[in-house]
C-alpha cells in the first residue's frame, strides 16, 4: 500500500523534530564532580562536597549536599566549547571560617567568562546567608570561578560554591591549569672581571666573634684587599671572608679591592659596630620547603657544598637555617634540647659550615611540641618522651638553657616558631640573644599579629607576617601584595617576612617537584620580595637547581635592592582591581627608585608609571633589572607590556 502525501508529511516533520531535540537536549555536570585538583588557592586544597576544613559543607546553618569547599584567594579555571547554556551555583563563606569581631572572614565570589568579568558577589563575611546567581555561558570558551580575599589580610577565609552545576549540550566542561609560559633567562651571564656585589653594609656587637664573607663575583683566582680594617679582623685575600672578633663601637669604613687578570673591582663596604645586626635582609636557604622535617646531617652538608659550589655566597647569600626536625631529648651540660640520631654532632656541622664562610641557623619554639612533633623550649623530656597533641608553651621555660648550647655549638640564627607568637616568650628570648655573646639573628614565626608590629620591631630582626607560603600563584601574590599594611615598620635590624621563597625543586618532605609557579610568576616573586626588603631564603634543593633558577637568585642589580642600605621597605603606588595591576616602588639609598609592574591579570597588559605619582619631576633614566639594561631618558613617565603574572623590574635614576 502507498503512503498517503499527509502521512509522509507528519513522518517528515517527526524526523525533524527528533533530530532537533537530540541536538538541543541539554546535560547537567555537577562543580563537584570536575576534576578541583587544578584549583590554585592561597592554601590548603579544595575539596569535593565538604569544606576546605573537612567539614560539611554549611553557609550561615545551613548545610549543603553538593558543592566545593575552596580559599580565598582562589582561582579555579573551567574548560568550556561554546555549547556551555548556563553555570548556576550558589555561594557564600564556610560556617568553619572565622566570624568574631576581631577576624571576621569576608571574602568576594567573582565568574569570568573568556577575560571579562560576568558576575560578582560583593563583599560577602561569615554568617552571611548563601548567594545564588546563574550565569549565561552561551559562546563562551573559558569560565574562571575566582574568589578574592578582600585585602583584609585574615586568614581563614574559607568559602564554598554550592549547588554549582554547569547545563550544557556539547562537550562535557573540564577544569585545567593556567598553560606554563617557556622558561627565559633575562639576566646576562656573569662577567669575569671582579664584581664587588650587595650588601655593602654589615652589623656586629663589639666583642663578638665575627665573620662576614665578602660577596665577590668574577672568575677565580682573585686578590683581595681592605684597607682600612680593624686590627681585630682578619682577611682572607683569596676567599674574601673576614674573621675575627668585632671591633670598639663605631662606624668603620673599609676599601675593598678585588683584582684577577681580566681587571678589578673598588667598593666601600661599611661595618656598623653596635647594638643592631642584620642591618640588611638576611639571604640565605632554609631546609623547609623542600625537605620539611625529614633533614639530616648529611643534608645539611650536601645542601651547604652546593651553595659554595654554586656561587651563591658571591651575591651574599650567607646562612644554611636547620629548621624543625633536629630535636632530641632534653640532657647535656645545660639541659638544653639535645639533637636526636640525624644530627650525631652538632659542634662539628657547625663547624664544617663556618670553615666555608657561611653562617648557620637553628629552629626552636617556646611550646612543649612544635608543629612537626618535636620537642619544643618548655617541654622538659629527660626521656624524651612528649604529649603529641600538647603544643602549648609549658610552666617552665628553658630558654636560657637552649641558648646556652647553641652559642656553644656556634649558631648564627634562630627561627622561633609559634601560633599566637605572645611578647613575653619574644621578649624573654630577645633578651638573652642578645646578651649571649654571640651575633644571633633573631626571627619569630607564624603570623605574628599586626596591632603588636611596633613589638616585633623592637624585639626582633624579622616576623613572619604571614601563614605558610606555598608554591602557588594564590598563596604567593596573596601574602606578598598584603605586605603594605606592614610597611612602617621595616627598617635596618628590623624586617617583614613573608617567608621564604618557593623557586626551584621544592617538596616539603614528600616527593621533590617544581615549583607550581610558573617562569612569569617566578620573576614576579623574587622582584616582590625585593622591593619588600623581604628575608631571601631560598627554600629549594640546591643540589638539582637549574640554570633558570640560578639565574632568578643571582642577579646583582635586583638583589641591591633588596639589600639597599637605607633599608626603606616598598609600597603600593597604584592598584587597578578590574584590570588586575599592581604597580609598587621603594625609594633607594643613593636617590633613585627601584619600582615594579606587575600585571596579576590573564592576559599581557600596557602598565604605566608616571613620576608625579612619586613625587618627583624631570628627566629620569629607566633601567630595566632584570636584563640589566637601559632603556633610555624619560620626561614624564615610562610604559611597558608586561606579560600575564609576569613583571617589569626598573630603576629609575635622576638624569644630570
């Protein structure tokens, strides 16, 4: 029998219609469901259905199923073809975050699609009840869920997108990470002739034993000179290091010469006899980041070998930190804390890093236990036995004892740690380093507290300012462009630190890995950490540092000004929150201003600096930093590209 016209025309129209609604029928992917792996925040991790803390996930009472639990600052990125309908979620601050009067948690939600910003949440605190928005994702390629810290500089900020769920009909959204640029070497490579590198001014206490290796770059053999030392000091003239004991008070003003066959270096270096040491950022390497309490003897040395073999010591990176991770049980001529099995002779290691001109330091802390598990300044253990889950600071304290044996093994620096870090604990230790007869550093970790900053200025040579760094752009651009607030309060003997840096092989004692910032984000660190007159510490393997590495720690010009004798810590010039541009400068000893453009944004951005924003008029020479390199005489101000989390380092210098 044949079709009747009628009926092949309703079985056309029931093809086309099946056919139009298999390609318009949408799917539902969940937010929790993503691979959240490829989150970078400024801590912790994010997590799937529960909050960041582990616990369910719950905003203002109420509790929610599905969700992500995240940090601010965060950034999630969202992989998205184009057929992406809408993103629906809700959100608001974790229950678990802090909400007294005191550290109240508030952090921004913000959804960008493809470089433009489509939504924000505003300012949301703890206990505010959940936001819900829906966002048209139609077209779009690239879904950034972002969430802003506020710039209040609490920590704990914990915050959750709930009932997140993406409604599409192509390919299935997924999360990636931001793409690593390839790394470049901007620096040149360093000259054979002699170069009489920073810091050119070093703090002593009259009587002290002393010791300050000459940093000194150039190709060896080298001759080195001083005229005007004191009598008590002696140079080496082939090492540059100078031994002895600290002269009377006062200001002395020594010559230095250093001379091989390809030519010679002449500079003044300053040595300030008095009360006040580190008088610049102290630089050196920390055994944390890279291999957290799991450090040894060997370790130590190796790590030490590398330095010397590496030339570091040359741009003045001095000191070789144990931090947690030595302690045994309390015993010896002091009682103080004896180091346990990894560390079978202290005297000996100190020994051994002294000979090679460095300094080294130790960790410690006021608490029965310190954060990895050992025994800690009032815990009194003879049998070396401790409560694992009692870290506060004990009845009695043994302060004096500990400093005792370490001025007899002949340490260099103490990072004391502990949360909340209190005046009396601070104070008590101040004091007897001081009068120790020795030239301690003394530094005070985790986030000492902001309204008793005056405190740690007067009692310390430098405080943490911060929770942990972590190697993430989050955790980075977090802690360094929150330093402002700080600012008033650096100065030569005295210094912020936003904790150590995160380049190179790092790994907090699991496996060792590169760092997970990238080339761009590298450069934008070191030259942060600069105008902040920030502690240098290298916190990665230097026996499996690369040359991009290398290259990032020795460059003279940008360590000048990290180590500039006025001791001015930078500020904030310029900020642009919709275009993400920073823009920070720091006024240097010798009249010129050291000055950073940086572009937090995705993509490569125009960033200037005008001279009235300094204060300042009249022609100006730029020096770009990091290559060393004049890029000409300025009238009014200077324009650069800068690449995503990417910088310009310049100087700027009055032109005569």
């Amino acid at each position: 029998m044949k079709n009747k016209p009628g009926y092949r025309s309703f079985l056309f129209l029931l093809l086309v219609f099946i056919l139009s609604n298999c390609h318009t029928r949408t799917k539902t992917v969940w937010l929790d469901e993503l691979d959240i792996s490829n989150a970078d925040q400024a801590t912790g991790i994010a997590r799937s259905n529960q909050s960041m803390w582990q616990t369910p996930l719950t905003i203002a009472g109420d509790t929610f199923k599905r969700g992500v639990g995240t940090h601010a600052s965060g950034i999630l990125r969202i992989n998205l073809d184009g057929k992406t309908e809408y993103f629906s979620t809700m959100v608001g601050i974790d229950d678990s975050a802090p909400q007294n009067e005191l550290a109240q948690a508030s952090a921004e939600f913000i959804i960008i699609g493809d470089n433009k910003v489509l939504w924000k949440s505003g300012i949301m605190h703890g206990g505010d009840k959940a936001l819900k928005t829906e966002v048209n994702t139609k077209g779009i390629k690239s879904l950034i869920l972002c969430i802003d810290h506020c710039g209040d500089g609490i920590s704990g900020d914990r915050t959750n997108w709930v009932n997140a769920r993406f409604v599409f009909h192509g390919d299935t959204p997924y999360t990636i990470k931001r793409p690593k640029e390839a790394e470049y070497i901007l620096t040149p490579p360093e000259p054979k002739i002699p170069r009489i590198n920073a810091p050119y001014i070093h703090g002593a206490r009259p009587g002290n034993p002393f010791l300050f290796n000459l940093p000194i770059s150039g190709e060896r053999p080298l001759n080195i000179t001083a005229k005007n030392l004191p009598k008590s000091l002696h140079l080496d003239a082939q090492t540059g290091i100078i031994t002895g004991t600290a002269p009377n008070t006062g200001e002395y003003i020594i010559t230095v010469t250093a001379e091989n066959k390809y030519g010679k270096d002449t500079h003044d270096i300053t040595i300030k006899s008095g009360n006040k040491i580190s008088l610049t950022p102290p630089m050196g390497w920390n055994s944390w980041n890279v291999f957290g309490a799991d450090i040894d003897d060997k370790k130590i040395r190796e790590i030490a070998d590398a330095m010397v073999e590496l030339g570091l010591p040359k741009y003045g990176y001095t000191y070789i930190n144990i931090d947690d991770g030595w302690q045994g049980k309390r015993g010896g001529k002091y009682n103080a804390i004896m180091p346990n099995e990894k560390f079978p002779d202290m005297k000996n290691l100190v020994e051994y890093i002294h000979k090679k001109g460095l300094k080294i330091g130790i960790y410690s802390s006021p608490w029965v236990q310190t954060f990895a598990g050992y025994i800690g300044g009032s815990a009194d253990t003879p049998d070396g036995k401790i409560n694992k889950s009692e870290r506060r600071t004990g009845a009695y304290s043994f302060a004096e004892n500990d400093v005792k044996q370490w001025c007899e093994w002949g340490f260099d620096y103490l990072k004391y740690d502990w949360v909340t870090n209190d005046v009396k604990n601070t104070s008590e230790m101040s004091k007897l380093l001081a009068h120790s007869g020795r030239d301690i550093v003394f530094s005070i970790s985790n986030a000492a507290p902001f309204d008793l900053a005056n405190k740690w200025a007067k009692l310390t040579n430098a405080w943490r300012t911060t929770g942990d760094i972590h190697d993430s752009w989050c955790s980075m651009t977090t802690i360094g462009f929150l330093q402002d607030k700080w600012q008033p309060y650096a100065g030569p003997g005295h210094w912020n630190d936003p904790d150590m840096l995160i380049v190179g092989k790092v790994g907090w004692g699991d496996e060792i890995r590169t760092t997970g910032l990238s080339p761009n984000e590298q450069y934008t660190h070191i030259t942060l950490w600069s105008i902040l007159a920030a502690p240098l510490l290298i916190g990665c393997d230097l026996r499996l540092i690369d040359d991009f590495t290398l290259n990032l720690l020795k460059n003279n010009e940008v360590i000048a000004v990290n180590q500039d004798p006025a001791g001015i810590q930078g500020h904030r010039v310029y900020f642009d929150e919709e275009k993400q541009i920073e823009v920070w400068a720091r006024p240097l000893n010798d009249g010129s201003w050291a000055i950073g453009l940086f572009n937090l944004g995705e993509e490569q951005q125009s960033i200037s600096i005008t001279w009235d924003k300094l204060s300042i008029s009249g022609k100006q020479i730029v020096r770009n930093l990091w290559k060393q390199k004049d890029m000409g005489i300025f009238d009014n101000g200077y324009t650069a590209n800068v690449p995503s989390h990417g910088t310009i380092f310049i100087k700027i210098t009055p032109y005569k």
